[in-house]
C-alpha cells in the first residue's frame, strides 16, 4: 500500500547537498516550528526561498528522519519585501544588495516580470548593460523553469529527473513544446516510450491519425529497430509494422512516410529494387564505412621486402611452422590496405596476429591495437604482450559539448600506420564510422573476428556484410590446431559449426552437460556456482564463475537466478550498507555490469590516472554504498568508478547475465542455463558465442532436448543492413573510373 503523500511548507535555511547536472537536493526547510530535512530531485533550490514540498517521511539509518519530496513548488515572491529579499540575496548574477534596493525602488512589485519578460528595461539601473540584463533574465526563468517543469510534467506521471532531462533539452520553453508536440518525448535524446507519449497525446486531445502521431510512430519503430540491430528496414515493413502498431491505415502511413522523406527525417535507398527505409544517422554511418573502406582499397599498399623470408625467420624463431592459410593471412595483412580475419576458437587467429604485428613492427610501422570492450581489449593485450586499449579510449571520448563526441576525428588523425581491430563482430556502425574517420591516409586496418558469434549489440552486422562483399580481401582460418583440439569447449565449438552433435564431456574434460529442468536446473546452477566449482577446481564463486543465460525470463533466467544468487553469495548483514535503486539490492561486494554506454562518468585507475566512460557490458564489483548521497563505488578491472544516484538505474546485479551482453569478455568457468529457453531465443550463434566465452571450463546445466534446439537451428538473427550493397557499389564506382582512366 503506497504511503499517503503529505505537504509541507516552509522556508530553505541551509543546502546539505545539490547536483546541478540531475536536480537531487538535500536542504533544511524550517517551518511551522520544525527544522526538516528534505531530499528527492527537485530542481535548483535557493536559500531563503518559500517552498511547498509534497512528499513521505521515511528513516534513513544513517541520518534519521528525512522528508522525500516527489514535487517542490515556489512562487515567485509578490510583496516588495519578499521580492527585495530574494534579489538580495544572491541567486542571480550581478545583482547585489544595493543593485536590488535599485531594481526595488524603480520597478516595485513588477520587478521579477520585468526581469523575466522584459528585462532590457533593467539597463536604466547604473551597472546592468544589455548583455548583463539578459543573462539575469535568463537564470531566473531558467531557475524558476525547472521547477515549473516538473510540476507539469508530474501531471502525466513523468519522473523529476526525467523532467530535469526534460528542461536540458528544450529549455525553458519545454513546457509549450511538448503541448504542441508530446512526441518530442519519445524521439532523441529522452526517448520516453511511446506509449508513454501517446497516453500525454491523448490528455492533451490530440487525434489519433494526426501527422504528428503518424510521423513519431514510423520514428519510434525505425529507432526500436535500430536497438535491435538493424541499420535500416524495408519499407512496406516499416509501413506494415507501424500501421499494425498504432492501428492507422498503411496508405496514411505511406503519405506521411514520404512527408517525413521530403523532410529529411527519414532517408531511403534502393537495393536489389527494394526500397529500404534509413534513420539519417545510420545511412551517413553505412555509407561514409563503404566510402572509406572502398578507397583504401583503391590505393595500393607499399610491398614489404623479403616477405617470405622474414616470415621463415619467424618460424625459426618460434620453433614452429605457420599453416598454409596463416601465411596466407600474413602475407595479405602486409601486402594489402584492408584485410578481415576470420576463424572459430583453436584456430591460430591469435598466432597470426602476432605475427602479423611482428613483422608491421620490424618494418617500423606504428601500430594499434584496439576493440571493442575493456574486457576485450586486457584479453588482446595479454595474447600479444603489446598495449591494447578499447576503441573509444583509443579515439578519446569528448564529451565535454553535451553530445559524445571524439577527440580523434577526420581533423585530429590518430598516429598510427596500422589499426588491428579484434572482436569485430562486436562493433557497430556508429563506432566503426568514427574509428575509420579517424584513420591517417593510407594507414592500414586488420579486423579479427568470429563470424559464427552474434552480431554487435548496437545496429549493423559489419564483419558478415564486409565479408559478404567480397571486395575486403579475407581469410578464414579452419584448421584446428593439436593442443587446441585437446579442449572439448573447442571441438564442441566446431562441432556446432559443423551441425554435429555436441560431446556430453566429463569430469576430467573443460566442457560438461548436466541434465536438469525447473527449479532442480536453478538448484543446480547455485550448487555450482557456490559450492561445487569452488571446491573441485578452486575457482572464486564471483571472481571466477559467470552465469551466463539466453535468456532473462523463468527459473534459469538472469533475473531470477541473481535474486537467488545475491541471498547464497552476498545476503543482507546486520552493519552492511545497501541501497535500492531500478529495482536491485546494491550491498558492497556485489558483483554488477553496465548496461549502457556512459560517456561522462569518471573513472580513476589504481596508479592515479583519471578519465571517464563506462560502456555496455563492463563488469564490477561494488566497494562501498553510500546511503546518505546514494552513490556506489564500482572496482571495474583496474578502474574505479563513482556512480551517483542518476546513474543507479545504469546498474544490474551480475551474478548471471545474458549471452548476449557477455560478448567480447572471457570467464574462466561458464555455467549456461538451458533448461527453459524461449524458441525465439533457441538458435545456434547465441549458445555458440556463450560456450567459446569459457577459457578454462564451461558447465551447461540443463535439457539435452534444449541444447539440441539451439544448436540444430542455424537461423543467424535477420539483420537490415545496406553496407554490403553500399561498398559494392563505391567499389565498383572507383574500378569504373580507373578503368575510363586508364582507357584515356
């Protein structure tokens, strides 16, 4: 039963706390008598205001009895005292106690609507000029604006924070803005879901097949498929979909499509005469990777000297013989602009690339090495012995502009000749886009890969439709090498490939199935991870072990198993601090992850170094709860991470996590649910890219009928995408001028 929200008014004597950037507060509100403590995000707070707090008292068991306000409403102050009090006491700029006593005695109870609407009568006070008066104006509104805002975004149950994001983005006029148009809301940068934005269209009276709904519905579908990994749809699905979706006619929908085209909201290309509809964003990303990709294949690349030689010298030195098609790889890697390297676990991806960049080296050449995750880039450093850093940190996060941006870009090039990507499968084509933008004239780039893993999780599939291409020249490993084929993960591996059936293993192999279902599956994968493993190989139950599940839904899927998991490993104690927040139970020593890219929070390695960023997929464990200003202190790898309340909901318990959200990691010990898996989520890749994340053991606990399911069902997740078609035609359009070329 939700507690009865009550009002209380009073005066602001002291600020305890405020973040500026997200509206939490914490200040001592003194009336009626009483001295209150108030908390909750409720916009920029002034001492000496009046305000009307609505709200519920709870204990804090750290600093006592605390008033939580949901909403914080102050009137502009009408009597000349109150008004001369407020200017007077600072919250404005270049307005001290004598300018007040000024800006009282000439404009009177008028003074703050002067100040609001027409503040350049404030310039016949001695000291305020034009562009002094209009900076006044604009941090009262602005200061008045957000509270303003929340009040009536409140009205259609939209958060304080929300709102506060609100604000930052339409500024003080948001209000108006989203009358006109509630589906601002559901667009970028806030999306709020539309549903959400469609419930606030309805209160406001907005029809129902106006071009407003209709426009911000083909958005919303093209945007929610983009976070399913497509870069673009066709358009009669885009169409079918979105009639479907928000019950309106197909043709309507195809009119305002072509408004919206005419607009340029939405762009369109043919491909094998099919209309493909694109959002700007991911068109300009596809094309300018099969802009750039297609000219360095252009030019040709400086021809290493003694090549083969150098490559036996290799061999000597190492003591043993490359396979024909790692010399093969070696060879087109120095020979070549571009080269995509492919192959299953086992099969000397790893050894190629160190000798690839051995040979880069000997000729002097600066390389880097970079992909797509923190976890990624430790695991490429420690198979090379060479620094190895993640793509962003590698082109250096900007963000000081509002919008992410990098530091390396087409006018500040990175200083590098070659660019080894590894985990390419990974990377989308937003990152990808900016990553080659970044590249020097003639600088090399080697992407590594698996193509039998699962897509990036962002939109684009850009190894297999760079491979599908046929223009990037490619090498795909197949030969399983001996001390690799000793390991059942990896001959199980390729086994999936091969659509043969997998081997159960035992004890003494790193690969086993246990057979179990319901409830004695979850039973089992806690008894393994809290016990059995532990004591029969010696791995740490949270360091050690991850559970890694197709699914998040059910008994054996990742929300239930990390309630049961967090109670067996990291149970509530009397002294441990915790904190709730987007529905998980934080004590220190959880073990959590990231699921979104944070470009701005700030991070500080153990040597001193600082930076910021947290990316999708980093995992943690949590070093200390603060109850009071409700932040967390994450350890992730060597970095640690201050996470203040805004960013709380960007957290999840990590015990288990989803196949899909553990790419480009290793664990040494994987344990795989397989019991109860939707047959949506019953498909090769996903188990494929789950059992190849186990370095030295994986568990699969569950149905033989399951595992079966998902490893004969060869169905790879559809994704829309034109790169393919857009770097076949750049490349053809440059061999048909080379060709007129030389025809002249």
């Amino acid at each position: 039963m939700e507690k009865e929200l009550l009002r209380i008014e009073g005066t602001v004597e002291s600020l305890i706390f405020e973040n500026q950037d997200t509206g939490y507060t914490v200040f001592e509100l003194s009336g009626g008598g009483e001295l209150f403590v108030v908390c909750g995000t409720v916009g920029e707070i002034h001492i000496g205001e009046t305000v009307v707090c609505t709200g519920t008292f709870e204990t804090h068991p750290a600093y006592g009895r605390q008033f939580r306000a949901q909403t914080c409403e102050t009137d502009i102050p009408r009597d000349i005292e109150a008004i001369y009090a407020y200017l007077s006491s600072g919250s404005l700029p270049y307005i001290g106690v004598a300018t007040a006593k000024k800006i009282v005695e000439k404009f009177g109870a008028d003074a703050l609507d002067i100040i609001a609407n027409s503040p350049q009568q404030l310039t016949c006070i001695r000291g305020i000029n034009a562009d002094k008066a209009e900076r006044i104006s604009a941090e009262f509104r602005r200061m008045f604006g957000v509270r303003e805002l929340i009040a009536y975004l409140a009205r259609f149950d939209i958060s304080a924070p929300r709102a506060v994001e609100v604000f930052k983005t339409f500024g003080p006029h948001a209000a108006d803005a989203i009358d006109k148009n509630p589906y601002l809301l559901c667009g970028d940068p806030l999306h709020i879901s539309f549903a959400h934005a469609d419930r606030i269209a309805a209160q406001l009276e907005l029809a129902a097949d106006s071009s407003l709904r209709m426009g911000a519905a083909l958005l919303y579908v093209l945007r929610h498929n983009a976070n399913n990994g497509h870069t673009c749809l066709p358009r009669q699905k885009l169409v079918a979909t979105t009639a479907s979706f928000i019950h309106q006619p197909e043709d309507a929908l195809q009119r305002e499509l072509d408004a919206r085209l005419t607009e340029g909201e939405i762009c369109q290309r043919v491909f094998d005469e099919t209309e493909f509809s694109y959002l700007p964003d991911l068109l300009s990303a596809e094309e300018d990777i099969a802009w750039r990709l297609a000219d360095l294949m252009k030019y040709p690349a400086p021809q290493p000297r003694d090549l083969d030689r150098n490559i036996q010298f290799l061999e000597l030195t190492q003591g043993f013989a490359y396979a024909p098609l790692q010399k093969e790889a070696i060879r087109t890697a120095l020979r070549e602009n571009c080269l995509v390297l492919t192959g299953g676990p086992g099969t000397g991806k790893t050894t190629t690339v160190n000798a690839i960049l051995s040979l880069f080296e000997h000729q002097a050449d600066r390389v880097a090495l970079c992909a797509p995750t923190g976890r990624a880039a430790k695991r490429l450093s420690e198979l090379t012995g060479h620094k190895a850093s993640t793509i962003h940190r590698l082109l250096e996060v900007d963000y000081s502009g509002g919008v992410v941006s990098f530091i390396h870009n087409e006018k500040n090039l990175l200083k590098c000749d070659v660019v080894i990507l590894d985990e390419m499968s990974m990377v989308d084509v937003k990152l990808f886009q900016s990553l080659l933008a970044a590249l020097r004239h003639g600088c090399r780039i080697i992407m590594v890969g698996d193509t039998d893993q699962l897509p990036s999780v962002g939109p684009g599939n850009i190894l297999g439709e760079v491979i599908r291409s046929k223009v990037v020249p490619t090498v795909c490993l197949t030969e399983i090498f001996r001390q690799a084929a000793q390991s059942l993960i990896v001959e199980n591996a390729h086994r999936m490939v091969n659509d043969q059936p997998l081997k159960k293993g035992g004890k003494t192999d790193d690969f086993f199935l246990l057979e179990a279902g319901g409830e004695t599956c979850q039973q089992l994968v806690c008894d393994l991870v809290c016990t059995r493993l532990p004591r029969s190989y010696g791995f740490d139950s949270i360091r050690d072990i991850q559970v890694l599940c197709p699914t998040k839904l059910g008994l054996t899927g990742t929300q239930a198993l990390n309630v049961r998991l967090q109670q067996l490993l990291n149970p509530p104690a009397p002294g441990k601090p915790q904190l709730e927040a987007a529905g998980w139970v934080f004590r220190p020593g959880d073990k959590v992850m990231q699921v979104r890219n944070n470009y701005d929070i700030v991070w500080q390695r153990d040597g001193g170094e600082q930076g910021v960023g947290a990316y999708n997929g980093d995992i943690g464990i949590v070093m200390a709860v603060n109850p009071h200003d409700r932040s967390l202190t994450v350890q992730m790898d060597d970095r640690k991470l201050i996470y203040p309340s805004d960013h709380l909901s960007e957290l999840e318990i990590a015990y288990a996590v989803t196949i899909h959200k553990s790419q480009g990691s290793e664990f040494a010990a994987v344990i795989i649910p397989a019991a109860e898996v939707p047959a949506k989520l019953c498909y090769r890749n996903l188990f494929y890219t789950g059992v190849t994340r186990a370095r030295q053991l994986c568990v699969v606990a569950g149905l033989r009928s399951t595992v079966n399911a998902m490893t004969g069902n060869v169905r790879q997740n559809l994704r829309y995408s034109g790169l393919c078609r857009l770097l076949q035609k750049e490349y053809d359009d440059r061999a048909e001028v080379r060709a007129r070329k030389k025809e002249q």
